[in-house]
C-alpha cells in the first residue's frame, strides 16, 4: 500500500465529508426538527448509499457515465431540481411536537441513499476518490479500501452533523425561532447548488 497516498486519501475525505454540503446541511435541519433517534435512518442512507455508490463507480460503473456523458447532465439537473424541493420543505417545516409528525417526517433510508446519486458534491468526491487516489492499492483492493474509509469516516461525519442539530433544540426551543433557522438552511443548501450551475 502506498501510505502516503493513503493518508492523503484520509485527509481528503475527512475534509469532504465534513465541509457544509448537502447531506450535513439537511442532517442538521432534521436533528433539529426531529431529533437524532428519527434521524437515524437519514444517517445510514447516506452512509451506506454513498458507500455503495463509491464501490459501485470504482468496480466500473464509472465507464457508463465515460460512455454516455448525458447522463451525468441529466443526474446533475435533476439533483439540482430535487434539493429545491428539499429546500423548499426544510424552509416551511416546523418543530415536530412529540408524538405527532410534521406531515413530513424525516428523509427515509432509501430515499437519503438514493440522493447520493443525485447530489453534485457526492459525484466530485466520488470522481477524487477513484482517479486522484486509485493508487493507494492494487485493484480491487484499493476499492475496498476506499469503500470502508467511506463508510467510517461517513459515519462519524453524520453522526456530529445530526447531533449538532439535536443539540440545538434546547437553545431554539420557539417554533418561531426553528422556522427561522430551518430557512436559513433551506438558504445554505440552495447555495451549495452554485458548483452545479458554475460550470453551466
């Protein structure tokens, strides 16, 4: 194994899964809004999903979006038309009062693991993970590797972001003041579609 690569490799996925980005600004809105135990299927569909998705793209799928370049267009409009929606449903929610739901609820394991194929930075995580540090490991081994780096450092990533926002709710304790804050998140991640548009 190539150890500085490997390192490197860490760094930048700690660096990645960490920053502000889709999954962490909607994990923090819903550990507000729901608290961390209703969160919980959120953190594991992003955990698992974007996991999935880098052994997936790592043992070849990748060759299919090389092959057919529309598809990563039409993935990157219809992630960027799905987080509006996202968007718009954070800004409107509300506290959920305990034992009754929003109307909502929060994102579904599949529906959190499905969106990492949608969502913009995933796919350039996903692009640095398998060319920049391809070479950490022989193949297929380096996509092992890569595929539990991102399942753990995924996992300690989501699980601060959920509990950041848990540990709100006794400070936002209004519903004026969580509507409040859960626009400015709406805001937040209609901003994180800039790298989308930018290259428009």
């Amino acid at each position: 194994m190539a150890y500085s690569l490997f390192y490197a490799f860490l760094a930048f996925m700690v660096v990645m899964y960490f920053t502000p980005g889709p999954n962490n600004i909607m994990l923090l809105a819903s550990g507000l809004t729901y608290g961390f135990r209703r969160t919980i299927p959120h953190i594991a569909g992003i955990v698992i999903g974007f996991a999935f998705m880098v052994g997936t793209v790592g043992l070849g799928l990748g060759t299919v979006f090389l092959a057919y370049p529309i598809l990563q267009t039409i993935l990157k409009y219809a992630g960027a038309a799905y987080l509006i929606y996202l968007a718009a449903m954070i800004a409107f929610s509300g506290p959920a009062k305990r034992g009754e739901g929003d109307g909502r609820g929060p994102m579904t394991f599949w529906g959190a693991a499905m969106f990492q194929w949608i969502n913009a930075k995933g796919w350039v995580i996903v692009i640095g993970t398998i060319t920049a540090y391809a070479a950490i490991a022989q193949f297929p081994v380096n996509i092992a590797i890569q595929t539990l780096i991102s399942l753990l450092v995924g996992t300690v990533s989501t699980v601060v972001w959920a509990f950041f926002g848990t540990a709100l709710r006794p400070v936002l304790t209004s519903e004026r003041l969580v509507r409040a804050f859960n626009i400015l998140m709406a805001i937040l991640l209609l901003a994180s579609l800039y790298p989308v548009f930018m290259d428009a």
